[in-house]
C-alpha cells in the first residue's frame, strides 16, 4: 500500500488510542495469573493481537469482546496449545513470550516475520538459560527463531540493557519461578519501560527489590491475581499528533492522555516546548498549536520510539537539532536512524549520521516518493513530513501503520488532513 500526502492545516480534536506497552504487558501478566481478567480499552492493532495469540498459544483462554478483553489465565502452569508459536512483528511479544515459555516443561519454538527475525535475542537466550531454562536460537545467531523449555529455576545473571525489552520479560517471568532470581543489568536504555512493567508488578503485589534499575532481586514462587484494569492511551502514538501540530499552521486538541502515567514519550510534550511549541495542558485534553520551532540537543534514550518523528521536527525547526544517545534505535523493525536519514534526505532534508543518533539543520522539504521499509513509526513519521513538505509525498509500505495504528490516517484526515491510501 501506499500513502499518499499533501500539505495540511489540522485543526479539531483527536481521541489518543490505547498504549501499545501497557496492552501486551496487561495480556502477558492476565494469562499467567489464575482465573479471569478484564483488559479494558486494549489497543486493537496487529501487535496487540500478537501478543494474544502468543498467549493463546501458551494455554490462555482469551476472549476479545471490542473494548474489553476477557482473559482465563494459566496460574502459571504453562501447557502450550500450539508448540510453534508466530509473534509476527512483535519484538515485545518475542521477549515476553520466550519469558513465559521458560516457566513450562515442554519445548515451544518461537520465530516471527522477517523483521523481527533480524531482532536480537542473545542476551535474553543467555540469561534465561542462566536460570534454569533451555533456550537456544535454532540458526546459532542469537536470533529467533528459538526453541524454549523450562522450568525456570531462578538463580543469578545478567543481561544487557541495550533493549529495556529483555529485563522486562525477566521481571514478568521470574516471579512465577522456583526459586528466588539476582539479575545484574548492564547498560540499561529505555528506563521508562522498565518503570511501566515495574508498575504492573506493583500493582500485582509482586514481592522485589531493585537498585536503580540495575540490580533487581525477585522472590520466586510468587503469583499473579486476576485483575480489572483500563489500558492508558499511547504516548508513543500522540507523538505523531504533537509534532504534527508542532510542525504545521495547525491548532490541535488530543484527548485521553494521562501525563501521570508511566510512559517515557510523554517527555515529548516538554521536548516540544523547549523547542517553542505552543503547548497547553488541561483538563480537556493536551493542545497544541503551530508556532515558530528552534533547533535543541536532545537526549533521546529514554524515547527511542520517538525518534522518527523528532528528526522530522528537526527538518521544521531554526538552526541545528541533534537527536543523540539513542543507538537502540538501530535496533528496531528497522535501523530507525538510517533509514530516517535516508529517507527525509530524498525529501530534501539536510541530516548527518552519528553513530547513536542525527544532526539535523533545517530544511525546506519537497514531496516525494519514499519508503516506510515496513516499519509503522517510520511510515507515520514520513506522513508527518509530508504534512509540512511542499507538493505530494507518497509512502510505500504503509500497510505496516497496522501494527499499532491501523487508523493513523483516518484520525489525521478527521483533522483537516489530505492523506489516501492507494494499492
């Protein structure tokens, strides 16, 4: 598919869909607590549905009622029903998933699309197995797919930061397992999500502690309870409205988000601000307003998911903007600081390459063809371009917006904006 953009004025209010984070660690911990769960609000996008039928897969039983997910957890007693088991584009359900599996007895295979294959599992493979499992990646590059069987011991390890993903699928899985686990993090990127799956086992009652957030102690032998609970909206989604509103000659109103919450992208109202963006909280929704944007120094590694979007600002904005200290993002569906240079560069964006980041100056972007590579954020970055750049841009690969946000478009157009999709 491709998109199609022209340049937009936006103006109105925009209902912010549910957090993809909060929705796959909701699922995971509903089908390993005991008896029936409520996630209320899920996001409802190929990445949530993955991390349901992964779980389906373990032994779950999920039933998705629209707005309300009803889930027959497993009380941790992990029985797959499918021993092969496809997350799709999930990296998170990848982690989480191979967690999961650890804590049953029967050997389960794990493996997803082409992206996700190319993501990295080693330090994952290494630390569980250094608790007791058998994990091993089938092609011996620490790659999926993977062949998993437990049971999880507990024990001492350590595992790599460069994704908060790993520690986060120990944190939901080794409170399930036999016996107490230490693990040593090094290099931690994305705190925030490590604080949003730490939020989840407090409001579980989980018994840990931490030293900041690079020494967790767990107790094993723990459980989880049934819960009710509303997913959040997505900051990572609002992003592309923010900056939207940021970029252009627009007036936008976005609704649902709680600036309390735990996610790391709501840093990106305060970034905005410091780059002049007109920015107003209040009780009925986060407001935004096109305005005159100068460039800044941002450290990006709490946000990383941000990034496609911030280096298209960074084309709008006076001066000079340097996105820096965010080599994860290499990491990704796709490596997000390449491809984003590459890209807005077709458009006539002036962008220089770090090794953990972009330099970028401002630019006059043109319309243009160019491609999402199949990666959403990257798809809906380049709409968000094509917003502020003269002419048409037209986006291949635009069906990836599926992933987390099947109605990008719609939303955007129910603002003011010109966008299509075309076979």
């Amino acid at each position: 598919m491709k998109l199609k953009v022209e340049p937009s004025r936006l103006k109105g209010e925009v209902e912010i869909p549910a957090s993809k984070s909060h929705t796959i660690r909701a699922v995971f911990i509903a089908s390993l607590a005991g008896a029936t769960s409520e996630v209320i609000n899920p996001l409802d996008s190929a990445d949530g549905f993955s991390s349901v039928e992964a779980c389906r897969c373990l032994g779950a039983e999920i039933e998705l009622l629209g707005k309300k997910w009803i889930i027959h957890g497993t009380g941790g007693n992990i029985k797959p029903v499918k021993k092969i088991i496809d997350v799709g584009n999930s990296g998170t359900t990848a982690r989480f998933c191979t967690g999961a599996a650890s804590l049953g007895r029967e050997i389960i295979t794990i493996t997803g699309d082409e992206q996700t294959r190319r993501r990295p599992m080693g330090p994952l493979i290494n630390a569980l197995n250094n608790l007791g499992a058998d994990v091993k990646s089938i092609e011996g590059n620490g790659r999926l797919p993977v062949t998993v069987k437990g049971r999880l011991r507990g024990g001492k390890t350590e595992v790599s930061g460069v994704t908060s993903q790993f520690i986060s699928s120990l944190l939901i899985s080794c409170p399930l397992s036999d016996g107490d686990s230490e693990i040593h993090v090094k290099g931690l990127n994305e705190k925030p999500y490590v604080g949003m799956t730490l939020w989840w086992l407090n409001k579980q009652g989980i018994v840990y502690q931490q030293e900041d957030l690079e020494q967790f102690f767990i107790k094993g032998n723990q459980s989880y309870r049934p819960f009710q609970e509303a997913v959040p909206a997505d900051f990572s989604s609002a992003t592309f409205f923010l900056c939207a509103g940021a970029i252009t000659d627009s007036e936008i109103n976005l609704k649902g988000l709680d600036m309390d919450d735990t996610q790391g992208d709501k840093k990106i109202v305060s970034l905005l601000r410091d780059m002049g963006a007109n920015i107003d909280i209040t009780e009925k929704g986060i407001k935004v307003k096109g305005g005159l944007l100068r460039g800044i120094e941002i450290d990006m590694n709490d946000t990383p998911d941000a990034l496609p979007a911030m280096s298209v600002v960074g084309c709008i904005a006076e001066g000079k903007t340097v996105l820096r200290n965010v080599p994860q993002a290499r990491i990704k569906e796709t490596d997000r600081i390449t491809v984003m240079r590459n890209e807005l560069s077709k458009m006539g964006g002036d962008i220089e390459e770090l090794p953990d980041g972009l330099i970028i100056k401002k630019s006059n972007l043109k319309g243009a063809p160019v491609s999402g590579h199949g990666d959403h954020r990257v798809v809906m970055s380049l709409a968000v371009a094509g917003l502020a750049a003269k002419g048409v841009t037209e986006i291949e690969t635009a069906e990836a917006m599926n992933i987390t946000f099947p109605n990008f478009s719609d939303l955007m157009n129910n603002l003011g904006a010109q966008m299509s999709l075309h076979p």
